[in-house]
C-alpha cells in the first residue's frame, strides 16, 4: 500500500529520534528536492569497485531525510544504481545524479544532548527510554 508522506528518514536501530523537534523542523523546510542530514565532505574512498578517488557528498549513515519526490526519484531507477560496499555511500553516489539541495543539519546525529536535537545516534534501550520519559514531561529529552 502506497504511503503518502512529504519525507521518508531512514536511521538505524541505535538512532534516537525526537519526533517532534522533526515534525517542526521539516515546516520550515522545502518539500521537494531535500536531503537533510549530517553531510560528509571530502571523504576518501574505500571501495575498489568506486573508481574515483574521492566519494560524493553523503549523509551519515545513521539518519538521512529525503523528501518524497527524490525517494521516488532513487526507486525509479533501482535497476539502473550499483550497489557499493557501504549503503550510505552508495546513496551519495546516486544522489550526485538528481538535482536537489542537500543540507547539513548538524542536529541531526547530534553529538550531545540539545533543546533542538533532531536525533542523537549510538543510543542505548535504557538511554532512549529515558529521553522518552524526558520528552513526555518535559518536551525536549535533556531532562526538566
């Protein structure tokens, strides 16, 4: 069943997110043509199979916002896309073919705890469900 959202974010299991600090952020931001993330820059390759010596610009592979229309872009041509060694990186690759506004967001895999994190990464259970607890009482996970 098709899904009718403006963004897909993809983060992994150890991925903190603050739903509503996301939910507010994205009002701000342009509905199409978006990739938000923590963006890597200048990053040496490691793959043999990418000839180039440097990769693309990518975004952290422990959180990444696409909007709709670039998700729809990328699934569009999965048969034509390689598959390199490192997912985030892979994406990177194929993004460099779309046209679209790639943003840095630096609270997105926050390094410490803020009042407008996005998402923390490398996030124990018991660590998550206290900054639940935290966001429920307080609105923001750094405790009241």
């Amino acid at each position: 069943m098709p899904v009718d959202a403006d963004y897909a974010w993809k983060v992994t299991d150890e991925v903190f997110v603050h739903v509503p600090n996301v939910l507010a952020k994205l009002k701000s931001m342009p509905r199409r043509r978006l990739w938000l993330g923590k963006m890597l820059k200048n990053v040496k390759r490691d793959d043999k199979a990418y000839t180039a010596s440097m990769y693309p610009m990518f975004a952290s592979p422990n959180s990444s916002i696409m909007s709709r229309d670039l998700v729809r872009y990328l699934g569009a041509r999965a048969d034509l896309w390689k598959a390199y060694k490192r997912e985030d990186v892979s994406v990177g690759i194929w993004m460099a073919s779309a046209r679209h506004t790639a943003k840095n967001e630096g609270n997105i895999d926050a390094a410490a705890c803020s009042k407008g994190v996005l998402s923390l990464a490398k996030v124990a259970p018991q660590t998550m469900a206290r900054y639940w607890e935290s966001v429920a009482e307080c609105g923001h996970i750094c405790g009241c």
